[in-house]
C-alpha cells in the first residue's frame, strides 16, 4: 500500500533493521514520529527480555546461597550512594505511604516491568524525592536489573556534547544510555528554563521507553499543574499507563 493511500493516522516509517512498517504518527515540534515501533523490533524485544529475566533468575537463585557486595550504581551522586528506602527518616504517615509504595516497586519490578508502570514523584525541595529516587535505583541494581539516574540537565547536556566538534559519542548511542535500562529515574524536571531542544529529547526518550514498556519514574518540584504543563499530556498520559501513579511529597523540608 502507498503512502497516499493510506488512511490519514497511518503513515509508513522506517526501521534502520528491518526496512518500512506502518503506525499511527504522532507530531512533536513539527515532526512525525511513530507511535509504536516496528513490530519485528517488539517482537525481538519481548522475546531478548524473556530470555534476560529468565537468565537474571538463575542468578538470583544462586545469589541468595551467598552474601554478594555490590558497589552502588556509578550514576547516583555521592551524597546519596548510601541512600536506601529503609534508612529514609520516616515521620509521618504521607513519608510512610510514599516508602510502602516503593517498596512495592521494587518487590514487583518484574511485573512492572511487563506492565511499564512509571511513578511521578512531586514536592517541595528538601522532602527526600531524590533519596528515594537513588534508593531504588541502588535496589533494583542489587536485584541485578539496569537501572540508571540523571539529572535532566546531565542528560540535556550529553546530547548537546553530540553535536561539538571531535564528539566521542553520537546522539544515538547517548539517547541509548537513557532508553535502554530496565529503569530510568530522572530528576529535577523543569528545573531548568525548558528550552524546545531538551523538551524534545525529552519527549523522544520517554516515547521510546514507552513503546518498549520500560518503567520510567520522573522527579520533579513542580506542582502537578506546573509538571503537567511542562511535559505535556501526551507524555503525562504515558505516566498514567501501566497502573502508574504520582505521588505527592508535600511535608515540610527537612533541612529547615
């Protein structure tokens, strides 16, 4: 079928592995992108991670017959390589329900996995989102999943050092860093001014996490009308899909 033929939300797009496919388009900035991703793709995918989790088990099994030393992920900043959910200073009930459902999280990462739940965790400064937001990156690192935190400053920056003369990397391999891990925890969305550059790669990261079901939390001082004006509503929707949830750290500061 031609392109000129096909009904107006389909568009024929093309996969670099396996040649031309068709799917729903989706505009951002101007520009067409598709919806899902090529179905041989998703299938290969589906069928990579099974075999992973199926290998990640054995390990597991074999894990739990010894004691296994793990340094902290590479990505979590050292303020917070100690970071755990248990050694979060709980207070109050909201502290206590916010620890509960990461615990959950992480407890059920194999299954939120299948399901690409996704968390949004919203607050004043100083009530502990990026503790938490290390602290599960750290266990399910210890789980032996990929599990990777940035900042969205650090991740805008490694994709503009694409672009400078002699770049080590390109734009996909770095977009690769962010898109590939069983999980991504990005902080301090909108915290910077949200130029139309960094609100696109953005958009393309989470597109892309989405349509390989991969869980994504996000962290943000921003109130959830601010949040949602920032990222938008298509991306908002995707944080919704999969059973996710925002959680809302709205106790006073610790540091004060």
């Amino acid at each position: 079928m031609t392109q000129s033929n096909l009904p107006v939300d389909v568009m024929t797009f093309n996969c670099e592995k396996h040649g031309t496919f068709q799917c729903a388009p989706l505009y951002f900035l101007g520009r067409a992108k598709p919806l899902s991703r090529c179905p041989t793709c998703t299938d290969e995918y589906i069928a990579k991670q099974a075999a992973r989790e199926a290998d990640l088990e054995k390990v597991r099994a074999h894990a739990k017959q010894a004691v296994v030393v793990r340094e902290p992920p590479e990505s979590i900043p050292v303020r917070y390589k100690q970071a755990t959910l248990k050694n979060y200073a709980v207070t109050n009930d909201g502290q206590a329900k916010a620890v509960k459902r990461l615990e959950w999280f992480v407890k059920t990462f194999t299954e939120r996995q299948q399901a690409g739940t996704s968390l949004l965790l919203i607050g004043n400064p100083g009530t502990g989102k990026t503790h938490l937001g290390c602290a599960i990156v750290t266990a399910l690192d210890l789980l032996l999943y990929q599990a990777q935190y940035s900042t969205v400053a650090d991740f805008s920056a490694a994709v503009r050092e694409c672009y400078k003369d002699g770049a080590k990397h390109t734009e996909k391999q770095v977009m690769q860093r962010y898109t590939k891990p069983d999980l991504l925890v990005l902080d301090e969305v909108g915290a910077s001014s949200g130029s139309d550059h960094e609100k696109q790669i953005l958009f393309e990261a989470m597109n892309e996490r989405y349509n390989n079901v991969l869980p994504t939390v996000l962290i943000s001082n921003l109130t959830q009308a601010d949040i949602t004006a920032y990222l938008g509503e298509r991306i908002m929707d995707r944080m919704r899909e999969g059973g996710g949830k925002l959680l809302r750290l709205d106790w006073e500061s610790y540091r004060k």
